[in-house]
C-alpha cells in the first residue's frame, strides 16, 4: 500500500496537448499524478489518477485519447465540452461543479475551461482500453 498527500506530488504545468496531429494550446492547467501503473508500450500509464488543477479562463482545448477518463470535480465550476468526432463541431456543452463525475468514453473528442474566479480542481481516473483478445 502507497500512501501519499497530493501535495507531496511533482505540479507540472501542460502548455500544449495534441489533437489530430497538432499542437493545441492549453491555458493555466497544470497536473499531480497521484498514482500511475503500467505501460502501454507507448509511455502511458495502463491505469492512472490525477489532480488537475486550472486557473480561471484556464482551459484544456478539444483532445482526445485511448483510455477511458472518469472526472470528479472537486472545487469551482467547468464548462464541459463534447466534439463530434467526425467534424469537431461542439455537440454538447455542459456546466459541472462540484459532486459532478464525468464520464468521457475512449476516442471521444472533449475538453473544458473553468468558468470560476479563482482556481479550480477536479481529480481524473484514466484506464487503458483493451482489445477482446488482451487481458490484463
């Protein structure tokens, strides 16, 4: 058993995040791993749990990912976003704040921007997806 404060966790600011083959801006975010496990054979984590924290105005710009991603907001207010995967265009726009858990599916395009006027947090479990014939 590993017991940690998330304090005691390296805070790492994101200045970019990639979307179909491009760079995108990311916004006064920055990230604590409080637990990671695994490779992926790609430098990822199989399993991991993170604390976000994004000033305000702050955002994390239309991305997408492999791994299922739950969030549970813990302080402040986010508008959540959700992209059509084929053309980008927003399908979904939501306020969530704290008590609020989101589910965000393997490959499915999204991204958010706290809407509060201090700093905002949110935890983040991310769990790579498998392929029927894998185990883990």
């Amino acid at each position: 058993m590993e017991i940690i404060n998330f304090i005691e966790c390296e805070e790492t600011k994101i200045d970019k995040f990639p979307y179909k083959g491009k760079m995108n801006e990311v916004i006064g975010t920055s990230i604590r791993w409080l637990s990671k496990h695994g490779d992926d054979g790609h430098g990822n984590p199989e399993y991991g749990l993170r604390y976000f924290t994004i000033q305000p105005n702050g955002q994390i710009p239309i991305h997408n990912h492999f791994f299922h991603q739950t969030m549970y907001i813990l302080s402040g207010e986010f508008e959540c976003w959700e992209f059509d995967p084929e053309t980008d265009e927003l399908k979904k726009k939501v306020v969530c704040g704290p008590g609020s858990s989101i589910y965000i599916p393997s490959m499915q395009p999204h991204g958010m921007k706290n809407t509060s006027d201090g700093p905002s947090t949110f935890i983040c479990c991310i769990c790579n997806v498998y392929d029927d014939e894998e185990t883990i």
